[in-house]
C-alpha cells in the first residue's frame, strides 16, 4: 500500500542550513505519463546540493549575486527536495509504462536532458532535485527512461555513490578526451568527483595522479592514483614534476581553481587539455592567457554528462570497473548533520541519506556508520 503523505526534507529558500526543513506530512507524489513512482532506500549528497541551497553560483556580471545552479531560466521553485543519487524501488508507474517495471530495482540518471535521445547537447540540461524534486524522500517520481535497472552485488547505500559524481568526471574526461596512456592530475582528488575521477581514469588506461592533502595520501593511492602531490606543501609545479618523474601531464581535471589555477595551465603540456566542473577552492581565478595561448591549451567547462556516459557508467558498475567510495550513511531525519558533515571534507568518497523506514536494511549494517 503507497501513502498519501510522506517524510522529505524540503529546501525552502536559499540560506543556511534553517532553510532545509524535514517534515512528515509532504504529499507523495502520482507518476505522470511516461513516469515512474520510486520508494527511495538511498540518495548520496553533493556539493550541488550545498550551492543551490546557498545560492552560491554567481552571475555572468556578478560572482557573489545570490544564484541557482542554471543561469539564466531558473528552473528552481521552493519549497524543492533535493537529492540526485537515487536507489530504490519501482512501486507504481503513469500512463504509458509497461507494469512489469513495477518491483524493479533502479538507479537513476539524475539529468533532465529536454532533448531526444540521440541529441548529446547538454546546452538545456536540468537535473532531478533543482528542476523537479529528488530522492531527499521515501518517495519520488522520474521519468521511466532515467531509471535504470543494473546487475550488481552492492548495496542500495553504494549504488547511491555513482550517479552525480561519477557521470560529472565521466564527462569531464569525455570533454577533455582523455585517452589510453595519458597522463591526468586531479585536484580535489578525495571528494566525490575527484575519487571518481581516479577511477574513471583508470578505466579508459590512463595513469592518475592525486592532489590531496596529507592524510589522505594512501587512500588516494589504494583508489588507483599512481602517484600524489600533497596539497600546500612546496611549489606545485615543481612537486607535480616530481610526482610524475618528469613525464608531461597530458589532462588536468580541476574540481578546485582558486589559487592553484594558473599553476595548473603551468603545470599542463603544450596543447594540454584542462577540464572543470566545480571550484571549491574558489570560482574566480587569475589567468595568464600567454600561458593559455602560447601552449596552444584547451580550456574545458563540464557538468553533468550525457545519456551515452550514464550507460558506460552502469557497465563499468556491472564489469566491477569501479567500485563505491561509501564512506558512511546517514538517516534522512538526521539530515542536518549528514549535511554538516558533508561540508567538512574530513572523508573520503561519498556520503548517503537513507530514510529512516530503511535504516535497518540499508543504513545500519555499514561498518563506518558511527550512528
């Protein structure tokens, strides 16, 4: 029997963490044609989510305007659940979608591509929890071509590590070509994306290299990085050089900028490619264009990533490619303090909330739980 109501945490406005309210009397969504209703069992958190709820994206003419995450036509109402890694269970579906999907267990494809299928232009992209509500809930519905069935082992809770982070440095990667052989270094390389991106990386036969900071020097190597550069220690350049024994660094996957960005292009080969999908270091940087031009380098932004790249990343789940990076859960109740620590960067790989109706089965047997 599906409910009529149900528990959710809403985001009510941009603001701090007061404006992420959880409540137990939020109606439960109807599947509308070509959609399915989801009961979620876990949803992994993002630095999106943390943006959006700020307002921290800037303007074209104004970096620090109170923003969303799509310039322009915003498509974000509040209240709004956010939430994009979503793992669960089909229980109803609309109009137009065959009943056996009922029971199925899926992962979702969190994008909102507004373009048919076939078209690999991300220029109107949207994504599930900021254009529509998202898995911050026991219940959610998404459109029947964006849940995926997939063939693994792993738990609910890990499944819900992929979607956002692994698809953003998927086409991160896509973006920047990153071939067999080639040399890639990550900034940012112990968060979601980063993590991601080693492994990604690896993946195509290419050789990673981590920036990190000190403590997290072997778990970067255990993800796949062959080899690291301590963040903050010494001239990067010249620690980045070393790391590599002097071999060109044909890709940088920057998820940081801030200081570090004209050392990065610095850093890169003649006609090196850069590629980013986020700045938490800081979005505003300064640029030598000599640098730019005189080395014939590319300059790639990315986000998110195409239908094509999800079903890679599924393969890639299946063929035991890529594993998760779960490093604890959290229920959905608690989620101020899931999103607490979430912000704190004190981990490695991902974060879940998981509904405290599913505690038992999916959020309590983690061994680094520590709730």
């Amino acid at each position: 029997m599906i409910p009529t109501t149900m528990k959710a945490v809403q985001l009510t406005g941009h603001g701090g963490l007061d404006k992420l309210v959880y409540r137990d009397d939020v109606p439960v969504p109807e599947p509308d044609a070509e959609e399915v209703l989801i009961e979620v069992s876990a949803c992994g958190m993002n630095n999106t989510d943390v943006w959006v709820r700020e307002g921290a994206y800037g303007s074209d003419t104004d970096p620090t305007a109170v923003s969303t995450w799509r310039r322009g036509r915003s498509t974000l109402e509040f209240p709004r659940i956010q939430g994009t890694d979503i793992v669960g269970k089909v229980v109803a579906v609309g109009p137009g979608v065959d009943q056996s999907r009922i029971g199925q267990r899926v992962i979702v494809d969190f994008s909102i591509y507004n373009r048919p299928e076939g078209d690999d232009s991300l220029a109107d992209i949207d994504y599930i929890g900021h254009g529509r509500d998202g898995g911050y809930a026991e219940y959610t519905t998404v459109p029947a071509a964006n849940a995926y069935t997939v063939d693994t082992e792993m738990t609910d809770a890990e499944l819900a590590t992929f979607s956002c982070a692994y698809l953003t440095g998927e086409h991160m990667l896509d973006r920047a070509r990153l071939a067999a052989g080639e040399r890639v270094l990550v900034t940012g390389a112990s968060g979601g994306v980063g993590s991601a991106i080693l492994q990604l990386a690896r993946a195509r036969g290419a050789i990673p290299y981590a920036v990190t900071s000190a403590g997290k020097v072997q778990a970067m190597k255990d993800i796949g990085a062959e080899a690291t550069v301590t963040r903050g220690e010494g001239d990067l350049v010249q620690k980045t050089e070393e790391a590599t024994a002097g071999k060109p660094v044909d890709v940088v996957a920057d998820l940081v900028a801030g200081p570090m960005f004209n050392d990065l292009l610095r850093i890169l080969k003649m006609e090196g490619r850069y590629t980013t999908a986020g700045a938490i270091g800081g979005p505003v940087v300064d640029l030598d264009l000599r640098t730019l031009y005189l080395k014939q380098q590319e300059l790639h932004g990315s986000s998110q990533g195409t239908r094509r790249a999800f079903r890679r990343l599924l393969k890639y789940i299946e063929q035991g490619k890529i594993r998760s990076l779960l490093d604890r859960t959290y229920r959905l109740s608690d989620f101020h303090t899931a999103q607490t620590a979430f912000m704190s960067k004190s981990y490695v790989g991902k974060l879940v909330v998981v509904p405290d109706s599913k505690w038992d089965a999916v959020g309590a047997p983690h061994a680094k739980d520590e709730r």
